[in-house]
C-alpha cells in the first residue's frame, strides 16, 4: 500500500450524542429481536453483557 493509499485521520463528522444515540437505538432493536424469537441472554447464565457481545462477534459481523 502506497502513502497516498493508507487512511488518514478525519475528525468525526457526526456529533458524539447522536453517535451514541443511534447506537443504542440499533443495541434496542437487536435486543428485541433476540428476546422475541428467543435467542435471549438466558442462554449465557451469569455472563456480563460484554462478554456475550464478544461471544455474539461473528454473528453481528454479518
């Protein structure tokens, strides 16, 4: 990769409440959507819900 290929840094364009608004809006919604068809957090007994999210990576990448 040339120089004038790699990523340069940009300052964020979208304001940090928005950001983190939208967010958890989407972490809303996914969480509905696991409770209802019953993929609920139930399956991880006692586990933090940092560690099912970094269980749960390969799925939310698709």
């Amino acid at each position: 990769m040339s120089v004038a290929d790699q990523p340069r840094y940009a300052p964020n364009t979208v304001g940090e409440e928005e950001f983190v608004q939208a967010v958890s809006d989407m972490a809303r919604e996914v969480w509905d959507f696991h409770n209802r068809w019953g993929f609920g957090s139930g399956h991880f007994k006692d586990a933090t819900p940092a560690s099912i999210i970094d269980r749960r990576k390969a799925i939310l990448a698709e």
